[in-house]
C-alpha cells in the first residue's frame, strides 16, 4: 500500500495535479508517521510483507485509537493487536470494525480472511491450560494469511493423544509446539516431525516450574534437531515465524 501511495503521488506530480511542496508533504511521512507518543513505521508492509502490529499491553485505549488509524490509512485490512484488553477492546468496537478474542487477547480491525501460502502450520499444546498462548500463536498465523490446524491437550502424560495425530504432524509445513511444566512436548514432536518446531513455553506450572523458566530451559536443552525457542509466553513471535517459514520456499498462492 505505501509503494502504491509513492507511486500515485508521483504520478500526481507528473500530471500537475499536485504542487511539489504538497507532494512533500504527503512523502515524508512514508518512512514512519510521528503521533507524538508513537513513530508508526509504514515502511514495513514493503520491508516484511505485513504492516506493523500493535502491541496492545500498556497502552491507554485512546493511543492504540490513534495508532490504528494511522496504519489504517496505509493497510485497510487486518490490522493486529496483541495483548488487547477486554476494556481496550470495548472501546476500540465502538470506533472501528474490531474482531476480538478474549481468550488469546488478540484484535484485528477490518479483518479479511485470507490464504497467501499453501501450506499448514499445526498448532500444539501439553494441555488445556497452554491454549491461551496457542491461540496467540494460531490468530496471529491465521491473520498473516496461513492454514492452521490445532492440535489441543496432547501433552506426553499421555502420549497417546499425540501419536493419534501422526497424520497431522507429518503433514505440517510448520509445527509450534506450546507447553509449560517441564515442556518436554517439543523434544517429542521434533523427533517425530520432519518440519521445523517452534517451541513456545508458558508459564503454566507448580512453584518449580518458575512461571516457565522450566520449561523454557528444558526447550533450549532438546535434544531433537530443527527444535527453535521463543520466549515464554510468546505466542506470537511463535506465529509470526511460523508464518514466514510457512512462506519461504514458493509455497505463495
């Protein structure tokens, strides 16, 4: 969008329908827009492919207001936030056409549902508890135009319910592998998979687990290859890298 505003203000120019001084100032603010409290980077649709998420967590509901209107401007369509709460989330419904999901405190104004790659990333958690995370995860690969499948409570206690799945996992372009307690889930789908596991810890856990310090090491120690660690509780940097691994390799559609 920003290549296509560039182009048509050149265009403007040449045609003599805009001044230089005019055509100035709509360009400048092309690298990043400053609204004071934040610098909105609008070059990053052109640099990454998707434009700029917002990051809802300690944000006042009026900022993400006057965020999401300047990217707005730029990208009509699935503009993200994470980290969204229940109170920002009413506010923001009532001033644009807002998609929220209270359960991964995930939002997307003006969402589009669309596939941009044809492969699938599977989602997967130990168990029930890790599902907030996962559907941070899942929300933010689905928004970036992928397929996702979940895969839900197949923790090794039983591990059963994960081999029941093997169809699934070998079928994955991408897996993200979500756990708490000692997170041993992503040791055993990296050595079932021949994909590349994002392993994400939560912080779900006794005393010992450390809100997913536990977990966290146990990922960074496997001993499966092709197993990668993002930060607790990051389900979406998870998805985020899914989606560009999902991406790679002339899968686009």
């Amino acid at each position: 969008m920003v290549s296509k505003q560039i182009l048509s203000v050149l265009q403007q120019v040449k045609d003599g329908a805009l001044d230089i001084e005019n055509a100035y100032e709509k360009l400048k603010i092309c690298p990043f827009e400053d609204l004071g409290y934040a610098k909105i980077d609008h070059h990053r649709t052109i640099r990454q492919g998707t434009p700029e998420v917002i990051y809802g967590a300690g944000k006042t509901a009026e900022q993400i207001e006057g965020i999401i209107h300047s990217l707005l401007s730029h990208s009509p369509q699935n503009i993200l936030i994470t980290r969204l709460s229940e109170e920002s989330a009413d506010y923001l419904s009532q001033r644009f056409s807002l998609t929220y999901d209270s359960l991964s405190q995930i939002g997307v104004v003006n969402r589009l549902k669309l596939l941009t790659t044809s492969g699938t990333i599977v989602v997967a958690t130990g168990g029930t508890s890790d599902i907030p995370v996962a559907e941070e995860a899942a929300l933010t690969a689905e928004v970036l135009g992928n397929k996702v499948e979940r895969l839900y409570d197949v923790g090794v206690a039983g591990i059963h319910r994960l081999l029941s799945h093997a169809d699934a996992i070998t079928r994955a372009t991408v897996i993200i592998a979500v756990a708490g307690m000692e997170g041993a889930l992503a040791s055993v789908i990296g050595g079932l998979a021949d994909s590349p596991v994002i392993a994400v810890p939560t912080s779900v856990g006794y005393g010992a687990n450390f809100q997913g310090l536990s977990a966290l090491l146990s990922m960074l120690n496997s001993c499966a290859s092709g197993v990668s660690v993002v930060n607790i509780d990051n389900g979406f940097g998870a998805g985020y890298l899914a989606s560009m691994i999902n991406h790679i390799g002339g899968n686009e559609s």
